[in-house]
C-alpha cells in the first residue's frame, strides 16, 4: 500500500474520530477535560500517531524488531486502528444519545454548577480512622522492604538493579495480597483525593491537614515499585478534581502542569540512572508513548491464532472462570504470555513482567474479531453510562472524587486488558466507598445557591 494512500486513510479517520469525539466529551476546552476527553488523548498518542507514523516509513523502534510476520501483523493493526478511531467515539455518542444526554448542554451545566455540599461532621472521623489503619498498613509494607522506596530511588549505589527490584516489590505484600491491594494501593489514593476534595469544599484547617499526610503517603505509594508514570496519573487525578470542583482552568495553569509532569519524569528518569535524548524519537519517553504499546498490539495479531491458539477466556478472572465453568485452572494474561514469547529475555534476568497495549489486544488474544467487535461495544457503553450517571448526580466532593479517578482510571486501561472492564475489584470498591459518602455523608451548604 502507498505511503500516499495510507496518509489519506488517517487523515479521513482522524477527521471523523475527532468530530464523535466531540460529540462525545461536548467540548474540546482541555480546561475542561473529563473522561472521553481524556480517552481520546490517551488513544492518538499511543495508539494512533504510533501506527499511522509506522506505516509512513518512521518504524525502527525495537519492539517491531520481533515481530514475525512484520508487514502482515502492521497492516492489520493498521485497519484495527483506524476502524476503532471512528467506531469507538461514533458508538459513545449513540450512547449517550440513549441516556438523553446533551453532552454540550449538561457537560456546561455541570461545570458551572457551584452548588456547595459539606461533609457531616462524623465523616471526617471516620476517614481519619481510615487514614490511620492504611498508613499503618504502609509503615509495616516498608518495614518489611526494609527502605522507603522513593528515598532508596534517589539515594542508591550502583550495586541495586532497580529493575529486578521493580518486579519483586510488585509480589510483597503484608499479611495478604488482598489486604495490601485495598488497604495500601486503592485506599491510600483514593482517601488523598477524597481529602482533597473535602478540603476544596470546606477549607477547614483539618481536612486541608489530612489532605496534606495522604497527599505524602498517596505519592509514597504511586513510587513504591519505581515506576516513573504512575505519580503523573496521580498529580493528573488532583488537577481533574481541581476542574471539577471550579468548573474548569485557565490553560496557562493546565501548560504549567503539563511542563511540571515531563518535567516530573525527566527528574525521575535522571535519578533513574537513565540518559534521555528527545532528539532520537525512539528513545525514551518518546519511544514509549508512540510506538511500545501500538507495537505490542500487533503482537496479538502477529501470534494469534497462527503460532497460539485464541485463549478463550483464559485471561478472565478465576472468579469469572469459575462462574462460567471454563475448563481452567489458572488464569493467562494475554500481556504477560505475549512478554514470555516476544521478550523471553526480559522474563529470564527477572526484569520483564507484561506487554501491554490497547484493550482490542487481548480481547482478540482470547475471542478473535467478534471479541474485539464486543469489547468495542461494551467499553464504550461503560464510558458513556458512568459519563452520563455522573452529570445525572449531585455534585458532591465524594462524586467529584469518583469522576476525577474514573477520568484517569478508565482511559489507562484501556491501554492494559479487556478483562479489566469486565471484573475490576478496585473499581467496584471505589464505586461502593463514594457512592455511599455521597448519599448519607453529604449536605447542602443552605448559602450556596444552585446553580442549576
């Protein structure tokens, strides 16, 4: 296929995805950003500029080095691509359209809704109670690391292989998996943004206090297995509650945070021991951002089901497995086996763990084209209910907080596996804890008028 013809097939994709996408979020004022915006911006820069700058002659990126059938797996991850671009925010809009909602109209109603809701005196109790028991939990995870792994980040010596370090830090756990899961990793952010939210809504000295301490501890958490993006997903989490709560900000302010983040991860990656170049578009962060997770995705289409045959729900939960009898007794990640076959290497010095991409990759992995077609479906119907529950709701600091985790929570797994957006336990936690603060923890400040 000529390079011309391929120009002209993105170009055509990208006029179409961009106007659902549109349609979709209600507006393009990324002073305003919310959860398709956030979708949308995800996808272009890891999926499709990837792809598109692929096929046009930019592919010497290492991860299409191990690719079997090179050409055959590209151009069908091509299609894949440019197909979704337009079917994903076309079907967010239909979807939308189902739920009756404007997304223009109640988008901008939300926003400028300054309808003021406090917490009840005892909520602030019980999240500190929460607080103490979680942090408790973290002094005793590092305790039994033996170091703090934020400080140990920037004052090792040269012996320590933080990339081994990374994946066994990943498998600790205190007491149980389950308790180091919800009590540490969910719980610690989630109570930081929930604080924050408060803070912003009451101003008072102790919830801008128990802000602070889990803003330290939600930051100690996010850097616990030096990973260099997760504290940006964090600070990202804290801008959306920030929009949500004033009804958007000035760009200069949004600038200022994206200078901050990239600044944030070169600081992260010079402490790292890694030497960046941005002048060689393969390296680093930009060869991450444009070609890794794309690159992985034809993987999916390179293995299966020519040299593997389709997993078949293997890749759901062993809850899942079990309820639907599938005849496995263990699960297989579709990322996981895909680093086991293409980067065996990686998984042989201990520095490898997964190969992720967008969601369609594993939904093929295990079902083909019909599970791509239905994952397709299914996310966009997830993305666009908890859109429209969201401007349904009242706008209290504990919604806020679900729509501002939800905003950045959602669109990066959509660069990890489908079966996330099947069972997610975090996310049905999360769902609980703020649904209920909402509905018996909240009141109505009487001097705050409605906006709408």
């Amino acid at each position: 296929m000529s390079k011309l013809l391929i120009a002209c097939i993105a170009i055509v994709s990208l006029v179409y995805s961009l106007y659902f996408f549109y349609k979709a979020a209600g507006t393009f004022d990324l002073g305003k950003l919310n959860i398709i915006h956030v979708a949308g911006i995800f996808f272009f820069l890891q999926s499709f500029l990837g792809i598109v700058m692929i096929q046009l002659g930019i592919n010497q990126h290492h991860t299409l080095n191990r690719l079997i059938d090179r050409q055959g797996s590209l151009m069908v991850t091509f299609f894949v691509v440019m197909v979704y671009a337009v079917v994903f925010p076309c079907l967010l809009c239909l979807f939308l359209k189902l739920f009756r909602v404007d997304a223009k109209k109640d988008y901008e109603h939300y926003m400028k809704d300054r309808a003021i809701y406090r917490p009840k005196k005892i909520l602030f109790y019980l999240t500190l109670a929460a607080s103490v028991a979680c942090l408790g939990l973290l002094a005793l995870f590092f305790m039994k690391l033996g170091y703090i792994p934020l400080w140990k980040m920037v004052f090792h010596d040269s012996s320590f292989n933080l990339g081994t370090e990374r994946i066994l830090i990943t498998g600790a756990y205190v007491i149980n998996s389950y308790v180091t899961n919800i009590g540490i990793h969910l719980a610690i952010p989630l109570i930081a943004y929930f604080a924050f939210a408060c803070a912003l809504s009451t101003r008072e000295v102790k919830w801008i206090a128990l802000a602070v301490v889990m803003f330290i501890a939600g930051g100690l958490v996010k850097t616990y297995n030096f990973a260099k993006v997760p504290i940006v997903f964090f600070l990202l989490t804290y801008l959306c509650i920030l929009i949500y709560f004033r009804g958007g900000i000035k760009m200069r302010w949004l600038i200022l945070f994206g200078a901050a983040g990239i600044g944030l991860l070169f600081l992260i990656y010079t402490i790292q021991g890694t030497k960046l170049n941005m002048s060689i578009i393969y390296g680093g962060i930009w060869g991450r951002i444009f070609f890794t997770e794309v690159g992985t995705l034809s993987y999916n289409f390179d293995l299966f089901p020519k040299f593997l045959p389709f997993l078949k729900g293997r890749s759901l939960s062993m809850l899942l497995i079990r309820l639907l009898g599938l005849p496995f007794s263990e699960q297989l990640r579709s990322a996981r086996l895909l680093m086991e076959f293409y980067g065996a290497d990686s998984v042989y010095n201990g520095t490898g763990g997964v190969m992720n991409s967008l969601y369609l990759g594993e939904a093929y992995a295990n079902f083909g084209w019909i599970g791509m077609v239905l994952a397709t479906v299914w996310v966009a119907f997830l993305f666009a209910a908890f859109f429209a529950v969201v401007l349904k709701s009242r706008k209290t600091p504990a919604m806020i907080t679900l729509f501002a985790f939800f905003t950045v929570a959602a669109p990066v797994t959509c660069s990890g596996g489908f079966v996330d957006f099947i069972y997610n336990f975090t996310w049905i936690v999360t769902i609980i804890a703020m649904v209920v603060c909402h509905k018996f923890f909240f009141e109505k400040d009487p001097s705050a008028p409605l906006a709408r």
